[in-house]
C-alpha cells in the first residue's frame, strides 16, 4: 500500500469509525500531507519503510524550521503522525509502529480569555437591532442576536450552534447539541436566550428561509442558506466593533465568558464541564485557574497592604 493510500484509509477511520469533525478531519489531512511530502522528498513512499529515525528526522526538522508551525499545530502535526503509524501498526498494514516513542511536545497553558458581564452585555445589546434600522438590517440584527445569546447562554462552540436545527430547540427550555465525536448534550437555554431566539423564529427566520430552499438549520444567512461559521465569526466581529470592545473576540470568547461566569457564580466544576461537553473534568479546571486570577486581582487592587 502506498503512503497517500495509508492516510486516506487512516483518515476515512478517523472520520467514520471514530466519528471526529470535518475540521479536525481536515487538519490530520494537511498534517499529512506534509508529512508524506517530506517522507517523498527522502524518497520513502512505502509506509513499511518509515522508520524511528525518519519519524524523528521529520519531528525535528519542523520544530527547528525558520517558518516552525506554532506548538499547538506542532503538537498536532505530531500527534496525527503517531495515529497514522498506530492505525497501520494495529490494522497489519505495518509490522511496526515507527512512531511509538514520539512524545508530543508540551504546550504553553494559556488562560482562556474572558469578558466581564458588562462586556457580554454590550456585545449583546450592539448586536442586536437599533431604532431606525431598515427592514432588511432589523431581520439580520433579529438572527445576530439570537445567535449571541445562544452562545453565550449555553457555552456552545460555534460550530455546534451553526450547526443547530430549529427542532433541536426541545420546547425551547433546553437545547439539543451534538459535540465532538458527535456526542450529544442536553444544555438548559436561559430566559433572555429563550427571548431572543422565539422573536427571530417569529419575525425573520420566515423571511430568510424565503430567499433560499427549504432547510432545518436553525440560523439562516440572507439568502436563505445555513448560517456558516465564518459568517458567525464576523456577526460577532462586527458585534464587537460597534460596543465598542477594543479586545479580540471570537466566538470562543462566549464559551470562556460562560464557564468562568458560571464558576464565579459558584457552580460546580463538573456541571461546567457536563454544559461545555468536555471529555474530561482536567480541560474545564483550566476555567478554575481564571477564576482563582481574578480573585488575586481583586485582592491585589483592594486589600490596603497586598501590594
């Protein structure tokens, strides 16, 4: 078998047996390919004939590279090569598994960065429509804020939420997300989210799902298509911009803002991690730490002798 058919095989088990998203499908896919572009450059194109010291050589000379991908593309350049060689090694394609050894580089932990609730509620209110607002703007704006506030009300990803159909909205109360590896999760929608999202299914989804063929996706562009991501992202750009909120902020902004007001609100670190669809109760702790900072910054700006 050759090298390219490996990874379509490697690819084609990780998006249909292990059920990860397109985007992450796609990521491994560039990964690799760079990686057999290396393997070809060295005239290797047989998966058999990778060995340790080629897996190391291609590891080392990308973390050494004058134009080196950041450490967290690094780290998963890394890790989709040890998934490929694993999947070989396991379904017989390879009598070895090259990359056994490889360990993957340890990352810088950043703290997620978060909003004050005043902040989320500027971005709200800048989303959504404003007096005077012609037809057409005060329709999109409808749908703008809708979409805000679900995020920030459930602590979606952007892509689960652009992702959503209007029957996944279960007597409006709770919603229906499907995560990574296409679990689902049930997320409580709360009052003002509730609000938002019946007066745009009211007064513009039916106008914009006018424009285009018959979907069930929640969120609609103008023309009637299913709202995409990078049309999410710029809603909240554009968002940002008119608050007036000089800070970077993305959609996973509102995921931050929602788990770190959530724990400052005193909720339990497991329900947070339950809400956000985390595999694992260590990936939402990284919430505990922003929480504990923002506390030291208080006590620090208040306390007469903590300085």
């Amino acid at each position: 078998m050759s090298l390219d058919r490996a990874i379509d095989a490697y690819l084609r088990h990780i998006s249909i047996e292990r059920g990860l998203s397109e985007h992450t499908v796609a990521a491994y896919r560039r990964d690799l390919a760079r990686y057999a572009g290396w393997l070809a450059a060295h005239g290797v194109d047989d998966p058999a004939a990778v060995t340790a010291e080629l897996v190391a050589a291609f590891v080392a000379e990308q973390a050494g590279a004058e134009q080196r991908p950041a450490a967290t593309s690094l780290a998963r350049l890394q890790s989709s090569v040890r998934g490929l060689h694993r999947f070989l090694a396991r379904e017989g394609l390879a009598a070895d598994d090259p990359a056994r050894r490889l360990r993957p580089p340890k990352t810088p932990q950043r703290l997620p960065k978060a909003l004050t609730i005043a902040q989320v509620e500027a971005l709200l209110d800048a989303a959504g429509p404003a007096p005077g607002d012609a037809v057409d703007t005060d329709i999109v704006r409808l749908r703008d804020r809708a979409l805000l506030e679900l995020l920030y009300a459930t602590g979606g990803r952007v892509s689960e939420i652009v992702a959503l159909d209007v029957d996944d909205l279960a007597h409006g109360e709770v919603l229906r997300v499907r995560g990574k590896g296409d679990k689902e999760r049930i997320v409580p929608v709360g009052s003002y989210a509730r609000a938002a999202v019946e007066a745009y299914l009211t007064r513009a989804r039916p106008e914009l799902s006018s424009r285009g063929r018959p979907t069930p996706r929640l969120f609609l562009g103008a023309r009637g298509a299913p709202l995409s991501r990078q049309s999410a992202w710029l809603v909240i750009r554009q968002a940002a911009e008119r608050a007036g909120l000089h800070a970077h902020v993305s959609p996973h902004t509102l995921r931050h803002s929602f788990a770190t007001h959530l724990l400052q609100g005193g909720a339990d670190v497991r329900v947070v991690q339950e809400l956000l669809g985390h595999a694992s109760v260590a990936t939402t702790q990284i919430y505990t730490h922003v929480s504990v900072e923002a506390l030291r910054d208080v006590y620090v700006t208040s306390h007469p002798r903590a300085r």
